[in-house]
C-alpha cells in the first residue's frame, strides 16, 4: 500500500512546490510614474518608498521618472506615454477641462506654498510693499495663474510693478543677480535656493496667506486606469501613503532613499530642507490632524471653483467630481 501511496504523495508534493515557486516568481505590476520636475527633495517621499520596499509589497515594480513641469506630466499620463503623474491640480483640471481623460486620486500638497519670495533686505513684508518693484514671473506656470488671484484679492495691478518673465529657473535667477525684487514661485525651493546662492535670508509672502489657496501637487491617473485596474490604484496608494507618512517622520531617511538610488541629485542637506519646507503645505487647518491624502470637499469645491473662474473656463466646468476621486485614499 505504502509503494501505491507513494507517487500520489511525490505528485501532490511537487504540485504544490510548483505552485508555491510560481506564485514567488509571479511578475509584478509595472507602472512607471513621471513627477513635475527634476529630482529634488520634494519628491522624496516617492524614492524612500521604492527603497524601502514599500511598492514591491503591494506587487508594484514602480519606475520614477524625471519630469520637466506639470502640463508636460499631465498630457504624458492622458496619452499613455506614463501611467501615473505628479503633477499640479489648476494645470490638470485646465486640461481635464478640454478633454483630456485624466482625474486627480490624492492632493499631496492641499495648501498651496505659491508665494512673492524675495531677499529680506528688500523689507517686502505686506502686497503694497511689491509696488514699484520688479517681479519675474513664469507665464503659463501654476504659480502664475495664482498669482492673478492674488492680485485682484489685494488689489494690485499691472502698472504697479515691472515684471519680467522667463522660465521657473531663470526667476530664481533674476532674484539671485539682482535683476528682479521678486519671484512667484513656492516658498520651497525657489526661497531655499536663492538663500543658497546668496548667502542672504530671503522672504516669502504666501498667497494662502490671503485666502488664496488652490490645492496643487496631486497623484493623477487616467480615466481608464481608475475604471478598468481599480485595485492597482488602490494598491499604488496604499504604498504612497505609507511612503510619505513615513517622510514626515524622518524627512533625512527620505533623502538618503532618493540619493541612493539617484546618486547624483544634489546636496543632501539642501534636499533635506526642502522636504522640511514641503511638508507643512500637506494639510490645511481643517485636515492637520488627519492621514495623508484626506483633503476636505470643501478644499476642492474652493479650488476648482477658483480655477474654473480664473481660467475662463465654462460655467459647466464648475464640478469637482469631473477631477478628483477619493475612491482610492487609503
């Protein structure tokens, strides 16, 4: 009896040893997600969770690729060409808006940090100061849309000041060489660098300040994605939040995870205190005592509203349900 046994027990053994390999050697998902511009410490989050695992354990080989500004993420995730995007809200609902079937899945940076970021020798502490001065700004960047919004809520016009425009590198440029007062921009990395290079404090007037604030930097996917691989998003989620939770805590542990795997992104302590600087911008007053990623109705009812009127987009534009979902926060 023990010899008839026993090639059913050898079968039953390696059938459940190849089922085992198997579901090890299991490929995972790939997805490749393209951020909103070069590799610096704001993004941190991202690479500390790719080192640390946290993709691979929701079945995720997650790629990160180098992105050069919001509009060109956003039109790569709508045409195929990245599967997920780190990119800004106003610049995606803009392009949601004419059509392009993308939505936003989580606001990372629900307050916004677009500020007037000028050396504090210039003594710009209120609106009124910026009249007669010179401000560089980036046409057709997210911070420039604010910055109308910021104008008409304090007043200012055209005429009170000189503006230059150039790219969101060479504002912080022009602030460095003296060429302009002022830059709008995030009072991120653009204060921070300028501080650098001119070994000055330097000064941001933050529009939230003013009651202007549109939630900005978000996780964005396709419309096909979100309704054909629904647990992948919640999975990629899952992994980000825990990601990013985990940089608030160690915001030097996120850093030395991107360094490691891009060795040559920048200094370390200069990566260092713009993830510190990032960080405050996750939440609002009504959303500091919540997890990452739960923005309140009221948030992004304000925010599209704003950006639907100051876009000149159409009245029936006016619905955040067109560009957001909260279906896959963890």
């Amino acid at each position: 009896m023990t010899q008839r046994l026993l090639p059913r027990i050898l079968g039953t053994a390696l059938a459940l040893t190849a089922l085992c390999c198997g579901s090890q050697a299991m490929a995972k998902d790939s997805m490749s997600m393209l951020l909103n511009y070069t590799v610096n410490g704001a993004v941190a989050p991202f690479y500390l969770g790719k080192a640390r695992g946290y993709y691979d354990a929701e079945g995720i080989d997650l790629k990160l690729v180098e992105g050069h500004g919001s509009g060109p993420t956003v039109q790569a995730v709508a045409t195929h060409n990245a599967d997920i995007g780190y990119a800004d809200f106003s610049t995606m609902v803009k392009v949601a808006a004419m059509g392009a079937p993308v939505k936003a899945i989580g606001v990372v940076l629900q307050e916004n940090p677009t500020s007037v970021v000028g050396l504090a020798e210039k003594n710009i502490k209120t609106p009124q100061d910026i009249k007669g001065k010179t401000v560089a700004v980036a046409p057709g960047d997210a911070s420039s849309q604010l910055w109308t919004m910021f104008m008409n809520k304090v007043g200012l016009k055209n005429s009170d000041f000189k503006t230059i425009t150039g790219n969101p590198r060479t504002t912080i440029n022009a602030v460095i060489t003296g060429q302009a007062d002022l830059l709008v921009g995030f009072a991120t990395l653009p204060l921070i660098s300028v501080e650098i290079a001119t070994k000055k404090p330097a000064r941001a007037i933050l529009f939230a300040d003013y009651k202007v604030n549109v939630a900005t930097l978000s996780i964005i996917a396709r419309n096909d994605t979100i309704k054909n691989n629904p647990d992948l998003l919640k999975r990629f989620m899952r992994a980000t939040a825990k990601s990013i939770t985990e940089s608030e805590k160690d915001p030097a542990a996120a850093v030395d995870a991107l360094l490691k795997i891009v060795p040559g992104a920048g200094s370390r302590d200069t990566m260092i205190r713009v993830l510190k600087a990032t960080i405050p911008f996750y939440r609002t007053p009504e959303t500091e005592k919540d997890p990452i990623f739960h923005v309140s109705a009221k948030n992004m009812a304000d925010s599209v509203s704003a950006i639907v009127q100051y876009s000149d987009l159409d009245k029936s534009a006016n619905n955040p349900a067109l560009y957001y979902t909260g279906a896959f926060v963890p």
